[in-house]
C-alpha cells in the first residue's frame, strides 16, 4: 500500500521557495552544480570570450538541471476555503497560461462590496478590496533552435486575499 504523503505546512513551503529561489539563481549566473572552482573557471572562460561570444576553446553554453523533490510537491492544487471565515469572503479564481511556470495560479476574487458584520450582514461603511502579493514566475521562450527553449524570470502582481478598509473620503477642493 502506497502511503500519501502529509500536507505542505509552511515550513515545507519555505523550503521549496528557497530551493526554487536558489535553482533559478543557478540558472541565472550559470553555475552548473559542480564545486566552486568549476563556477570561477567558468567565469574565467567569460571573461576570456571574445564579443563575438567565442572563446578560444570554441565557446561553451552551460546549461542547469533543476531537479525539485517530489516531497515538496504539493499533492493537489486545492486551497483550504479560508476566504469563507473572513469578513470579507473571497474565493479563489485558477488561471492557466502555458507558458509559465507555474502554469497553474490561484487569484482571489472579493465576493462583497462591503464586509460582514457580527450578524453576517452586509456592512457598506466599509469596503472589501483585495491583497496582492508579488511572486516569482518562470516564462518559457522559443529558443534559437528548434524545439529548444529558454526561461526568463518574472515578476507577477495576485490577488492572494481581500481585506476590510475604510472607504477613501476625498475632500472637494
């Protein structure tokens, strides 16, 4: 019998980030996971290429494996109703887009104009607006030859939650 593994707390969660945070570092200064004298070598053969984007040795393209453990998966992309107990209920909207990695993320969409009070009725005095939180994406590119491709590093602005404010009275001039 096949155990299932436990659910992701937000140690494990730390842990992934770091380890994707460092694997897309890797990438991006084209280190390529051998010891530290491997990656100085590698930067003395950069520096030693020529504008053309040779070397003397006939150039060379590192390339980075990210291998992320399956324990730190996520076994499921399904998030806990949190949004229903707050005061200002959300839920959560997936969006899909191929060519980012993660393909699959989660965008929180206020169900209230206004916030819920201690009856769970309707409070217009105040306003329900989203929280938005900043992440790290992966973007796949064609590459320069066929069936080839590159990531690119990006930034992508979600809607993690919503919040209750005070409405935003501007005095007229």
């Amino acid at each position: 019998m096949v155990k299932k593994p436990p659910p992701l707390n937000a140690q494990h969660m730390k842990v992934f980030r770091a380890a994707f945070v460092l694997g897309v570092l890797m990438l991006l200064l084209g280190v390529d996971g051998g010891s530290v004298k491997s990656a100085r070598r590698n930067r003395k053969q950069d520096k030693s290429t020529s504008a053309s984007g040779r070397s003397g040795s006939g150039g060379r393209v590192t390339s980075v494996k990210l291998l992320l453990d399956p324990n730190l998966m996520p076994a499921s992309s399904h998030v806990p109703p949190i949004g229903n107990n707050s005061l200002s209920p959300w839920s959560y909207k997936y969006t899909y887009d191929d060519s980012l990695f993660p393909p699959h993320i989660a965008q929180a969409e206020c169900l209230r104009t206004g916030c819920l009070d201690s009856d769970g009725w309707e409070d217009m005095g105040l306003e329900s607006k989203p929280i938005y939180h900043q992440v790290l994406v992966l973007r796949r590119i064609s590459g320069k030859k066929r069936k080839k491709y590159v990531f690119r590093l990006e930034s992508k602005t979600i809607k993690v939650g919503c919040t209750c404010v005070l409405p935003s009275v501007m005095p007229p001039h």
